[in-house]
C-alpha cells in the first residue's frame, strides 16, 4: 500500500511538474503579443495621421482656389504638432481543476484560461489661424526670386514657372530709350501683350528643353541674369516658324540688345490668377477668333483648371483633391491621355504641386505665435 502510494504521489508530482512551462508560456503569450502591437500601432497611425494631413493641407488651397475664382477672400490654417498618446494592456488568467486532460502532452489540469488585450489612443491636434503683420508681409511681398531660379534648376519647365510666378515681363532696350512690357493678363488693355507674354513663355520652355539658356540669380539686384547660348537665336526662330500663324506675326526683334526683367507675383496673385485664369482664357477666345493661332500650341489652355462641370467623369483623370464650395464642385485632375505621358497630360496637377510648394514660404512657427491664437481638438 505504501509502494502504491509513494507511487500515486511520484505521478501527481510528474504532472505538476511538466504543466508549469506550458503555462509560463501562456501567461507570457500576451507580453509577445503587446510588444508586436505596438509598432503596429505607430506605424498605422504614423501613415493614418501623414495622409489626412496631406488630404487636409491640398482640400485647404483648393477651397482658397475655388474661394477665390468666386470673389471671396482667402482663410488659412497652419496644421501644429500633433501628439498621441498610447496606453496597451493585457490580462490573463487560467482556472486549475483537479480533473485531468488527457492529451499529447500528458497529464494537464489546467481547465481554463482566459486572456484579455486592450490599446486606447488619444491624439491631440493644434491648429493655427494664420493672421497678422507676419503673416500678412509674407501674403503680399513678391515671391523671392531665388525659389523661382531653385525651382528651375530642379528641373521645372519653365513656362510653368513663368505663367504661375510671373507678373510681366519687361524688355529695356539699350540702344534706345525704349521699354516693352508683355503683362501675364489674358484680357489686357493691349491685346497683343499678353500673345508676347505666351510667346515669352513658351520660347523660354524650347530654350530650356535644347539646353540654350541657363538663368541664375544677381543676388546685388535681386533679379535675374538669363544667358543664351549661340544656337538660342536660330532655336527661336524655328520654333517661331513651327507655332505662329504666319510671319508677320512673329515679334520683331531687331531693336537691338535688351535687358530682361521679370516681375515677380505675390502669393496672392498668384492664388487669385490661377484661381480665374480659365475663365478669363475662355472669355479671351470668344473675343479674339484668331487667338491660339496666335500663340505656341503649349500654351493654348489655361495654365490651371479647377471648373471642371461639363466634363464627364469617364474622361477625367482620378482627381487628386476635390471639394465642393457654394454648391460647385472643383477638382484637381487632367483629361485622360491615351497617348501616355504628354507635356500637358500633367499640367494641372503639376501646377497644382508648385502652388502647394510656394505656399510653404507662408507657413510660420506656431511657437512664436500667442497662446490664444492655437487652437487645439482632442
């Protein structure tokens, strides 16, 4: 009986002995679990967080566009920190009878156990309204004019930097007391002034294309210094052949040297510009039949479109930003090409880009700013 009973007791020992690592390794289980929760936790909030900010900063100018080609003044917010805070937890728990388990692993006793996760988050976000002199300098002085020539080194074309960022062009001839101005205004007083000015622009585009012209910035004068190489002159004079209507349209360049300045837009000529340049285009061509006969084929539309009613879905890329404004919808997209890629199958949407890349130059640090002016949801 004794034998029986030492016996009887060896087992039990056995069994206790081979279920305790099964349930260490079941009460660590959740601590595994946690530490993979919470780079997954930051990394889907991390992307969650990058892509509605971009959604709401693109939505913002849009709205200031569409604002704009209505007349109505412009409203900012500068996005400030953003802060979240993470709390992880976990609970587990095993219910021991003495009625075995019979299984591949022996003898078990454990009869239940039960195991609980939770993750809670809460971010905080703090918004700016920009106003104020600061804000209102950088609203209303003419863009610096080392992003113009930066943006162009980065390989921008270069009728795109000049219709978005340029005012007018102006020609100071030195061999006579002479100045000519072509003004970036599709219903100037002087018709022919801004056909020049596209002319202007999409020159300066070929030139760029055939390596003929390289600009860089006299920083004594804050202008710019543009040089041509000896082939500019007969690259010109083609592409003058290949995109006017006749000869005598062409723009007579016999007056001499010349020194060439460009003024400069503000930001919120630029923003009111882009915003009514396709209504103002449209109006152009019902006035004046002859127009795009008159200017290169790359500059015969608007250099942005943010109306796009009358145009069906199908035949529109997939907008990049869309939002509706007094019951009118804008968007941001390009006709579909079937063609591939084209110097224009792109061109709102790269327009759109350099708009979001000049606004940065308006953006401020919520630090400097009062307290009261931050606003913060959680």
């Amino acid at each position: 009986r004794d034998c029986l009973l030492s016996r009887g007791l060896g087992d039990v020992y056995k069994r206790q002995r081979r279920r305790i690592p099964y349930l260490n390794a079941l009460l660590i289980l959740p601590l595994l679990v946690l530490c993979g929760c919470r780079s997954s936790a930051l990394k889907g909030s991390f992307s969650d967080y990058s892509r509605t900010y971009a959604d709401s900063m693109n939505t913002q100018i849009l709205l200031n566009l569409a604002r704009a080609e209505q007349g109505h003044p412009a409203y900012y917010l500068q996005m400030g920190p953003i802060t979240s805070t993470f709390r992880f937890g976990g609970e587990t728990g095993a219910r021991i009878g003495s009625s075995p388990i019979i299984n591949s692993l022996g003898d078990l006793e454990v009869m239940g156990l039960t195991q609980s996760l939770n993750l809670t988050e809460q971010p905080t976000f703090s918004f700016t309204p920009l106003s104020g002199p600061a804000f209102g300098q950088s609203l209303f002085k003419p863009i610096d004019i080392r992003i113009f020539v930066s943006l162009y080194n980065q390989g921008k074309p270069l009728n795109q930097l000049i219709r978005t960022m340029v005012r007018s062009v102006e020609l100071q001839y030195e061999n006579e007391d002479k100045l000519v101005v072509y003004n970036n205004n599709p219903l100037d007083s002087n018709e022919d002034s801004y056909v020049n000015f596209l002319r202007f622009a999409g020159g300066a585009k070929e030139l760029q294309r055939k390596r003929a012209i390289t600009i860089s910035v006299d920083s004594a004068n804050n202008s710019l210094s543009c040089n041509l190489t000896s082939e500019a002159s007969g690259i010109l004079a083609e592409y003058a052949k290949q995109n006017y209507a006749s000869a005598g349209d062409q723009q007579d360049n016999d007056d001499g040297e010349f020194k060439l300045t460009l003024k400069i837009r503000t930001f919120n000529e630029v923003l009111t510009a882009l915003a009514c340049e396709h209504e103002l285009f449209e109006t152009r061509n019902n006035l004046d039949q002859d127009f795009n006969s008159k200017i290169p084929k790359s500059e015969q539309n608007p250099i942005l479109r943010i109306d796009w009613s009358g145009e069906g879905s199908m035949a529109l890329e997939t907008p990049l930003v869309s939002t509706r404004y007094q019951g009118k919808m804008y968007k941001i997209t390009d006709m579909k090409s079937h063609s591939g890629y084209s110097e224009t199958s792109r061109r709102n949407r790269e327009v759109f880009l350099l708009l979001s890349t000049l606004y940065t130059q308006l953006s401020l640090d919520p630090t400097t700013l009062p307290i009261q002016q931050l606003i913060q949801v959680n």
